[in-house]
C-alpha cells in the first residue's frame, strides 16, 4: 500500500534533518501518554486486563516500526519486506509518515485496516507467548513476539495483495466500518441491557461471549484499542512536525537512546501495569 499514487498528499512537509534530542523528547511523551492511558484502564479495568494489555501491545508495535527502519538502513536487500508497513512510506533514502488531514478514504480506510491486522497478530502473540521468568526472558520473548508478529504480518499482506488485493483496497472501508461497528454496538449494549441481553436475543448474547469473554475473541477487541493509539500517535507526530526520516543521520549513538527508552518503557508496562 506504500507504493500509492497519493504520495505527495501523505508525505509530511517537514525539514528531513532529525534532531536526535527531539527525537528523544517525543519518544519520552509517547511513553508518558501510553503509561498514562494504561495507568486510566488499570484503575478501571484492574491490572492485567484485556485493555491495559492493548496499550503495552502499542509499545511493542512502535518497537516493530524502529527496528524495521534499523533493518531497512543497515541491510538494504531486506527493504522489499517492509513496504507494507502502515503509515508510512519507504524511499531509497527516506521515510516519510503520513500526514492524516490529507489522506482519501481509499489510503486512509487501508491503513487502519492493516495497522488493525499487525495490532491483532502483536496481541495474539502476546497473549499466547510466554512472559518470560526473568529480564533476559521477558525482554526475549517480547522481541520473538515482535519479530514473529511482523513475519505473519508480512505474509498476510503479501497473500492479500496476491489474491485478494480489494482487501487492502475498495473493502477496507466496509470492513472496518463493519466489522468494528457490530464489536462496538455489542459492547455498548451490553453495558446498557447488561445480562438482560442474553434472554432478550442469544445471538447478541452469543456474540458478545466471543469478543469480550473468549481468549481469542477478545484479541479482536483489543486490536482496536490498539489501533486508535496508533493513530492517535501518527496524529501527534504530524501535529509536532516530526513527519521525516533521512536514514544517512541514523546511528547507534543518535538511534540507540530512543530505542532503549521504548524497551524500558515496554518493561515498566508490562511489570507495573
């Protein structure tokens, strides 16, 4: 989907030249907002709870988007793998993130779908992989989970655009819209009928069970939650300017700092919440 005829509508206008300190600032925001949204769902919800785990699942996608980038400047061969990546455009030299005010229904409506589709396979796994009995444990199967996560993405994707590309195209829209909208309809009737819901129609009643009570429904659930973060995060990243990348200023001493944050910040998440 990166390869798209919109690109000078998505590509932000910012100054390509990255100042790692800023680069740094923004990162830390992004963690205090993720913590705070995670500290709002345990307070409501208890800690551990399928919601508070869809936002430490946001933690691990931004750790899929930095080391893909790392992948994309360092091993060069590889960049044809991360051309699928949702909000965002790769160049030889650049990547670009797209500015969200100007994108058309046919960019935009895909993007969620995909970022939908990567947020579902993140939780998935981190539901269902160990959470490792140790620092070195944890932080290992946090990094399987992202790289597992990413290759069933990655081949999602490319079954998707082989076979049924109207998936990532013309039905993107409906399928959110959709599917989302009965996941959601369902929840807020439930908190308005309560149990009530099951006698007055078992289908609903059926339904609900499957997305909100079942270890593989709620992935589903969660994958929103997951999703609007996301968004919410491209949306701040355009707002602050931040919007591009040239992979010549990368290196390990203006690179490395960011990306340790987003590790400590994905631990702190995962033992305090």
């Amino acid at each position: 989907m990166n390869s798209i005829p919109f690109l000078s509508a998505v590509i932000g206008s910012g100054n390509p030249q990255i100042d790692w300190i800023v680069t740094l600032k923004i990162v830390c925001i992004l963690a205090l907002m993720i913590f705070a949204a995670g500290a709002i769902l345990r307070a409501i919800f208890g800690r551990g709870s399928s919601l508070t785990r869809s936002v430490s699942a946001t933690l691990n996608i931004l750790l899929i988007y930095f080391t893909s980038i790392a992948l994309y400047y360092f091993f060069p061969t590889l960049r044809v793998w991360f051309s699928t990546l949702p909000f965002i455009t790769l160049t030889s030299d650049h990547l670009f993130i797209w500015g969200l005010s100007d994108l058309p229904d046919l960019v935009f409506y895909p993007a969620i779908l995909q970022m939908a589709v990567l947020a579902l396979f993140v939780n998935m796994l981190e539901t269902y992989l160990p959470r490792g009995r140790n620092l070195i444990s944890w932080y290992l199967y946090r990094v399987i989970t992202g790289l597992c996560a990413f290759a069933l993405y990655t081949g999602f994707s490319y079954l998707v655009n082989a076979y049924t590309p109207e998936i990532f195209g013309t039905w993107a829209k409906p399928i959110i819209l959709g599917f989302w909208g009965i996941i959601l309809f369902i929840a807020v009737l439930k908190l308005l009928l309560s149990a009530i819901l099951t006698v007055i129609n078992p289908i609903l009643g059926a339904c609900y069970a499957f997305f909100f009570h079942s270890l593989f429904g709620k992935q589903f659930s969660k994958a929103i939650l997951t999703t609007v973060i996301m968004v919410f995060i491209v949306y701040y990243l355009n707002q602050t300017g931040y919007t591009q990348l040239v992979y010549s200023d990368i290196s390990f001493a203006t690179y490395g700092p960011t990306s340790l944050v987003l590790l400590i910040a994905l631990y702190l998440f995962g033992k305090i919440l």
